[in-house]
C-alpha cells in the first residue's frame, strides 16, 4: 500500500495547529474527568479515546510542521506519523513519558460488548495492551483511535467488541510531545545538538 504522501503548508501555521492539539487534548482530559466514577460511561470512555487520538495527531502534525520547514505527512496513522521521527527526538519523548508513568504502572481498564437475546458466554481473554514505552503507546492508541470512532458498527451478535480505556498513558504521550514542542520552539534541540552529533531536524 502507498504511504501517505507528504504536503506543505505554511510554516507559520504551526502555532494555529499547536493551539487546536492543545484544545483537543483540554476537552479528552475534560472527557475522561467526565467518565470517573460509577456508573455507565461507555459514551465519554469512547469519545476520550477519540479526542485524544486526534489530539496526538495534531501534536504530530505540529512538529512537523514547525521543524521541517512545512512538511507534512497526511494521514492519520499515528504509529506512521511516529515512525518519521528522527532518533534524537524519539529519545526525548520517551524520557518525558516514562518520567510520567507511575512505578506500579497505569491502570487499564477493558470493556466487551456484545449484541445479544440471552445470555452469552464470557469473552475470551485478549492480549494484554502495552502502554509501557511512548512507541507502544502510541502503537497501542493507533489501534484505539481507529476503532472508538465508530465502535458501534463492531457490535454484532457473533462475538464480542472490545476495546481499552487507558487516560494515564494517553495524557502522557500528549504532554510528552507538548514539552518536545516547546523544547523545539526554544531552540533545545539546537542547543543539545551542539554538544553531541544529533541534528536539530525532524
């Protein structure tokens, strides 16, 4: 299958399209405070995983953006997106992200739907979804923002939908890419480059 194909947008938009990932990650942060608690929360735990997808996506997008002069990749595939990124920079998020991950690790919790007129047998176990680096989260969260869009049209009466809900890690990698913009925005990255051999480029 075809990559998705580079664009070029002004390089001055950067801020517009920090300023709008900033917004997406307030409202999941909003939305996964609205889905605490007991009782049924199927609707926030859903739209959470959505917005903040998006918002990791325009945090992406944005230093792109603003670090190679405009160039930038379409699409929404996040683990894509990731993959463009240079060593140096993936270092970076990685420190920022494990900074924030708690010793005993985040709690995940998984939810199974099923459409059905009786009572259906347990769903079986899944594997276990791997939060424990920024890549595999991020890896992870591909596969959530994909599916929690439309999770409704996954449930059927032959097997059960299920999908994870994580905030923790989630909250991490967008305040992980939040500081690597603000590191690129104030020239951190040029200043760590002069003292080791790691250009100052996306």
């Amino acid at each position: 299958m075809k990559p998705p194909s580079e664009v070029l947008v002004p390089i001055s938009a950067h801020p517009i399209a920090m300023a709008q990932a900033r917004a997406m990650a307030r409202v999941a942060r909003l939305t996964a405070a609205a889905a605490s608690g007991e009782g049924d929360h199927l609707g926030e735990q859903l739209a959470y995983l959505v917005t903040a997808g998006l918002a990791i996506e325009l945090y992406l997008k944005t230093l792109m953006i603003s670090a190679r002069g405009g160039r930038v990749r379409r699409g929404h595939d996040l683990a894509f997106l990731y993959s463009q990124y240079p060593a140096f920079l993936k270092k970076f998020l990685e420190r920022k992200y494990s900074a924030l991950q708690p010793t005993g690790g985040w709690p995940i919790k998984e939810m199974a739907l099923m459409s059905s007129g009786s009572r259906p047998e347990p769903p079986r176990p899944s594997p276990t979804p791997q939060y424990g680096t920024f890549e595999l989260a991020i890896q992870t969260t591909n596969d959530a923002f994909v599916r929690a869009r439309y999770f409704f049209e996954g449930v059927n009466d032959s097997d059960w939908s299920i999908f994870e809900y994580a905030p923790g890690p989630l909250n991490a990698v967008m305040a992980a890419l939040d500081a690597a913009y603000e590191h690129h925005s104030s020239g951190g990255f040029a200043r760590d480059s002069s003292t080791s051999s790691a250009p100052d480029a996306l």
